[in-house]
C-alpha cells in the first residue's frame, strides 16, 4: 500500500518531534526565595539563556520559594538526583561536612563587593568550589544577594542596643557565634518562616540584605532597620554531579556559558535590587532605616571581629588567612 507524500511528510515529522521532545533533557532547579528577589531573577535568566543556547535541547524548570523543597531538605534532595539544580546559600554546606564555606558568614570580612567578588572569582572561590566534589555535588558559580542590615523593633545604634535581643538566624554555627558576641540569642528559624516568628514574637530580630527584607514583608513586622552591612549573604549554585557529568560535553558547555551570563545578570543587579528594596522599605512608612556613624560601625566591628579567630577551629584558619591574603584585612589594624 502506498501512502500519498503528505501523509508520509506529516508522519516524519511527528515522528520527528517525538524524538526530540524525549531527547530533551529537564533541570529542576530549586529555590527557597522569591521569584522577584536577585536569585529569583537570576535563575529565570538561567533558564531562558539555557532554552537559547541549547535551541530547547533542555528545558529548566525553577521552582521559587520553597515550592519542592523546605531549607533542610534540598540539600538531599540534590544529592539523591530528586532536583538537579540548587543555589543554596552558603552556610548551608557547613552542616554537608564542607566547613571552610562557613568563612562568606564570618562578620565584617569583606568591607565591599570589590573585596568580594576578589574570592568568589578568584582562586579561594575556585578551591572552595573543588571541595563539594567528593559530595557528589559540582559548584558552578558565586551569585550574590548582598551585604546583611539588622533589624530589629527597638533602634539599633550602640553595641548595647543589641544585647538581649532573639535572632532569626540561618543554620550557621558562624552566624550563632555572631550573635552571641553581640549579647543576643540566636534562633535557628527556616527562611519561609521568618515573617510569622517576628510578627508572633518567637524572635525579636534578625538580618537580611534589604531584598530578602522586603520581598519577605518584614519590615511590617520590624519597627527599625540599622544599615550595618556587617555580614554577606550569598548562593553558591550547584548541581548534581552525576548529572552533570553525564550530559553531552556540549550541551554542558552551552549550560555553562548559559551559567556565566546568568552569574553576571545577578551579581549587577544584586546591588541594584537591593537599593530599590530599602527605598520601597523607607517608602512604606513603617520601618526606620538608621545609618551608623563611622565611630558606631567601627565599635559594632571590634565587637564582631574576634569571631573570626573564634570560629577559626571550626572553619579552619587557612581558608581565613587565604581570603585576609586576597583582600588585604588585616584584623590587628583595627
């Protein structure tokens, strides 16, 4: 039986279209923040550059604010194939047996993003980056959110201002140190539940880059914001390495030069999210934004600093002395 060439040409290309529908490969990349926050905006642009340079060979799907995975449980979720995909924030592989990651929580230890982005972009970053291998995890890239402000519903000026006080933290053994040099108590709270412990009293205070702050609506549960840009938060995006390393070499290469444009998208517009965040905060009316004065910032680091020797044990003191080498601090000076 013979079949006219139209019907032949429109089998070919179902058939055709199948093929390449079951070629395409899915990413499951999981966040636990909003889509309208640096790394929310970044992943979105991950993906669509992906979708491009691999002419929709795979398809990455970004899932925003927890909506696979809870804090605790997208670490493993990674390492069990579950989700391909993470940016957790960097104190999250403290608890993976990976510690020297734990230096980004140390307090005042980058003055600026030019100090910063010296590590994230340079050999310490690159050596950190190696270490998740034996993790089963392979790091791809630094992106950043920003520098951290405390908060609070008390003003926050003097170091005594801080004592007493209950921190929302994120599971950081650095960050509970943190606190307690400052005479505070510091509560290990998940990230999506933080708005209901300040507006229930569960906590007192905490500290978040001004995006997370808005984009999480705390500032209508905190009275008073205190611009210490004492502390850096940031992502480390990751995935599993076994996947990784499977897909076709070039493929990979197209994902990975989609990955360095999409770092770049998000490291320029942390800053400038964040600065629109803390103009909306101020807008609304309902949290006081205090600058420190020098002499305040500086009483507020010589309280901070000496967590770094103190927590050198545990990170480990050539990670510390690797990044005061690249960015030139030098705690003695202050």
């Amino acid at each position: 039986m013979r079949f006219p060439v139209k019907h032949v040409l429109a089998c070919a290309l179902l058939a055709v279209g199948a093929s390449a529908s079951y070629a395409q490969t899915v990413i499951k990349f999981s966040h636990v923040v909003a889509q309208d926050t640096p790394k929310g905006k970044a992943a979105e642009f991950f993906a669509k550059k992906a979708a491009e340079l691999t002419q929709g060979k795979v398809k990455v799907e970004v899932y925003a604010n927890s909506a696979l995975y809870k804090d605790k449980e997208e670490m493993e979720a990674l390492q069990l194939g579950s989700v391909q995909m993470l940016a957790p924030s960097l104190a999250k592989f403290g608890p993976l047996g990976v510690k020297e990651f734990e230096v980004f929580d140390l307090p005042f230890i980058f003055d600026n993003r030019d100090e910063l982005h010296k590590i994230t972009t340079g050999e310490v970053g690159a050596k950190l980056m190696k270490k998740l291998q034996s993790r089963g995890i392979t790091g791809l890239a630094f992106w950043d959110n920003g520098f951290k402000d405390f908060s609070a519903n008390k003003p926050l000026h003097s170091v005594a201002d801080y004592k007493g006080l209950k921190y929302r933290i994120q599971s950081s053994k650095v960050l509970e140190e943190e606190i307690r040099a400052l005479g505070g108590i510091p509560q290990v709270i998940a990230f999506g539940e933080t708005y209901q412990a300040l507006q229930t009293g569960v906590v007192d205070a905490t500290e978040n880059p001004p995006s997370n702050f808005y984009t999480q609506k705390m500032h209508e549960v905190q009275k008073h914001v205190s611009l210490t840009k004492h502390g850096y938060l940031g992502y480390a995006v990751i995935v599993n390495k076994k996947f990784w390393d499977g897909l076709d070499a070039t493929v990979r290469g197209q994902l990975e030069d989609a990955m360095r444009q999409a770092t770049a998208y998000a490291n320029q517009i942390a800053q400038d999210e964040n600065d629109r965040a803390m103009e909306a905060v101020k807008a609304s009316g309902k949290t006081t934004i205090y600058t420190p004065t020098p002499e305040e910032r500086t009483a507020l680091k010589k309280a901070l600093v000496p967590v770094h020797d103190k927590m050198s044990g545990r990170i480990g003191k050539e990670i510390i002395q690797d990044v005061y080498k690249a960015t030139g601090f030098d705690p003695k000076k202050l």
